[in-house]
C-alpha cells in the first residue's frame, strides 16, 4: 500500500493549487455576494486543461485519472467552492456519462468541446417531486418517428442558466419505475426548452441552479444517451463518479476553514495570549485536522478504485458521507474559534459554513449516502 500520489499527479496539483491561490480565491468572496457565476474561472480552468483531466486524449481530454482530478478539484475548492462545482459537474456529470456511454458521433460533437471548456456541460436528473426518490420522476419522453418529443419540468440544475449541453432525465412511461428511464442530449436552444425559476441559495451563490421546462421539446434519436430504459442505471452510474467529486469539494471547504483558523488562532491574543496558545484551541485544529485527513484518505480510495475498474458505489458514499459531515463540523468550528468575527462577512469562514451545507445534501443527501452504505453492508456476502 503506498500513500503518496504520483509525481504527475503532484504535478497536477502543485498547479491547481498556484492557480487556486493566485487567481480563483480572490474572486470567491466577490462571486459569493453578487451571485455570480464563475465565468472567468471556467476561462482559466480550460486554458490549463483543469477541465478534462480524467478522459482520453483523443478527444481533447488529459488522459490522467480520476485521483488527480479530485486532487485538482479539492485545490479549486478550496479557493472557491462554486468554481468547484461548476467544475465537478461539468467534469463528473456531464463528460463522464458522455465517455461512458456516448457514441462516437456524440463524443466528438459533444464531450470534446466539454473537455475543452468550449461549452459547458450539465446533468438534469431532480424534479420536484423526485430528489432522493430519483426513480419516480415524471419528465415525460414520447416517440414520434425517429425523434422523442420532451414534456416536464426538472429542478435543481446545476450550472443551469450557463450549460450548453444537457443531460435530462426523462421517462418512457411512469409506470415502468426505473426501467422506463431514458437520458438525452438537448442543446441549449433546442424549440421547447426554456428556463424557469433561478434558485437564491444559502451557499455557493457563484454556482447557477435553474429549473429546465421542456414543453414539447423534440430531440432526434441520435441525441438518446445509451438505450431506452438504461437512464437510470446511466444516473447512478454517474453519481458514484460525482459523489467522490463532492467529497474533494467538501475537503477543500474544510481546508480552507481549518487554515483560516490555524492563522487566525495564532493572530488573535487574548488574555494576553494567542488563542493558539490555550490546549482547548489547539486540541480543536488537531480534530479538525485529522478528521479531513480521515476524509481525503476515503476520497483518494474511492478515486483509486474507479480508476481499477472496480465497484466503487459504497466506497464513494462513504467518502462523500464522511467529506460532507467533515465540511459542516470543520466550518462551524471555524466560524466558533472567530468568535463574533466569524459571524460577520469580513472573514470567510461564514461562507465556507454556508457552502459546506449543500455538500450533505446535493449528489444524494447523506441519508442517501447511509442508504448506500447500509444497503451493501446487508446484502454483501461475507
Ligand atoms: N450503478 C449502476 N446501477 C445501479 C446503481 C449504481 N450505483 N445503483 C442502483 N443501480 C441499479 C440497480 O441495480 C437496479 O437495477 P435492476 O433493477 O436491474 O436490479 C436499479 O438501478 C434500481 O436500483 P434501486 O432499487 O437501488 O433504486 P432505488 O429506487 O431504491 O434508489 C437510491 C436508490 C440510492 C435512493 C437512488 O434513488 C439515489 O441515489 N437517490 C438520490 C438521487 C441523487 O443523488 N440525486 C442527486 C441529483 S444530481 C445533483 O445533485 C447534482 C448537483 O446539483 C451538483
């Protein structure tokens, strides 16, 4: 068992990192309190290749591997967590399933320009009546010669408003559950789709999260991702993937909450000492410390299964359980070693509390993640 990554995938990181610090994290601050999408940062994350790091060359990805793009995606994270998103869901959501399943007319006219940053990619599965309850989701696909014509409403669509290629989740027939599932390619434009609501979040408010309405939206066969009814297995598929990109997410947030607090702990003087300096404090950085470590650990073990080829579903519930439950305790200490100052918007550990929250509750809430890792404990033969 060796714990160290390899020197490209250090490589990788010691440049994701430069770029964190130097260009993405100070943006973060302006991004969270105007709203905005991170537009630039995707510019940069393209022009250095950050966007196509696990695929195949061929198709203007980096041919490295899963581990060194959770590497890379903790390190952008880490300075801006709604870049973070937009760059695990263009990566893990939207390119994934398309070199997975995708034909090779559909790699070439749609996942190259996502690895290239050309476009951006987004992943369409929730409506509102069906979050954890995925299978049971009502955005209807109806046959008509050689094309399928869309009618629905989905929710919660991440990078929303700026994707120019989405996967939508639709159903053949609510009746057949999650047999009856069927994933689309639908461009940004195609008659019939339009924007609804745009979401006013808690957190990552650099990150665009819009309702899709589909109201007889015709796409052409040839859009169809994989074969009718295999959507589902499609979706899920896919999330395994995300939830290890959610867990480097939620590692970054805690990292940046735990560095805020070893600088300020050893700024601030108090009775006439460093809070550093008192054992409650310390023992605190050293909780904080260890249980992201613990979580990185989790990460770097699902990535390196995926990269195996091997079954990585409860590993990567684990990570992404783990990660997120880390993020929220790690950034709630944060704001709480700040004291008063924590609770105001000059220092950003009040953001990094508000960003940690949706890594327990998007890509499968942690009840999802414990229904995961249950459900394998049970029926696995030991
Ligand atoms: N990979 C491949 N296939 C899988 C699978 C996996 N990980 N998990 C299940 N399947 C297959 C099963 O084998 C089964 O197939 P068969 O019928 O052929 O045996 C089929 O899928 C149905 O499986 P289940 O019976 O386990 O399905 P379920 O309805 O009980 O659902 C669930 C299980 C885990 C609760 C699932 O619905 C789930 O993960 N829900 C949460 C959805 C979610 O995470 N949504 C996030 C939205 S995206 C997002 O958040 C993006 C963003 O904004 C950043």
């Amino acid at each position: 068992m060796d714990f160290k990554l390899s020197d490209d995938q250090l490589m990788i990181q010691e440049m994701a990192r430069d770029l964190a610090n130097k260009v993405i994290m100070p943006r973060a601050d302006h991004l969270d309190k105007t709203g905005t999408f991170p537009m630039e940062n995707v510019k940069v994350l393209a022009e250095n290749g950050l966007l196509g790091i696990p695929f195949p060359e061929a198709y203007n990805g980096a041919g490295a591997d899963y581990v060194t793009y959770v590497v890379a995606l903790e390190e952008i994270s880490r300075a801006c967590a709604s870049t973070g998103v937009t760059m695990s869901v263009q990566t893990s959501l939207a390119s994934a399933p398309l070199n997975m399943f995708g034909t090779e007319e559909q790699k070439r006219k749609y996942l190259a320009p996502l690895l290239e940053g050309k476009t951006i990619g987004a992943y369409s599965l929730s409506e509102a009546g069906a979050g954890t309850d995925a299978a049971s989701l009502k955005c209807r696909a109806v046959k008509d010669g050689d094309d399928y014509v869309l009618t629905g409403t989905k929710m919660w669509v991440s990078n929303g408003f700026y994707a120019d290629t989405y996967l939508v989740y639709t159903t053949l027939d609510p009746e057949l559950g999650h047999k009856g599932i069927t994933a689309f390619i639908v461009e940004k434009g195609t008659p019939g789709f339009t924007f609804g609501k745009k979401e006013e979040k808690l957190g990552i408010r650099g990150s665009s999260t819009y309702e899709l309405i589909f109201d007889g939206c015709r796409i052409p066969k040839s859009n169809r991702l994989g074969y009718e009814g295999q959507g589902f297995k499609i979706a899920m598929w896919t999330l395994d993937g995300g939830r290890i990109g959610i867990a480097a997410q939620a590692i970054g947030i805690a990292q940046a909450a735990l560095d805020a607090s070893v600088s300020y702990t050893q700024e601030r003087k108090q009775f006439g000492k460093p809070l550093a300096a008192n054992q409650a404090i310390a023992f605190t950085l050293a909780e904080m410390a260890t249980d992201i470590e613990a979580a990185r650990l989790l990460m770097y073990r699902a990535a390196s299964l995926k990269d195996q080829g091997q079954n990585h579903t409860q590993a990567a519930a684990m990570a992404k359980l783990f990660a997120s439950e880390t993020a929220m305790w790690v950034s709630t200490k944060a704001v709480q070693l700040h004291g008063g100052y924590g609770y105001t918007t000059d220092y950003p550990v009040e953001r990094f509390m508000r960003d940690a929250k949706i890594t327990e509750i998007y890509e499968g809430t942690s009840e999802v993640q414990r229904i995961v890792i249950s459900r394998q404990e049970l029926t696995e033969a030991r």
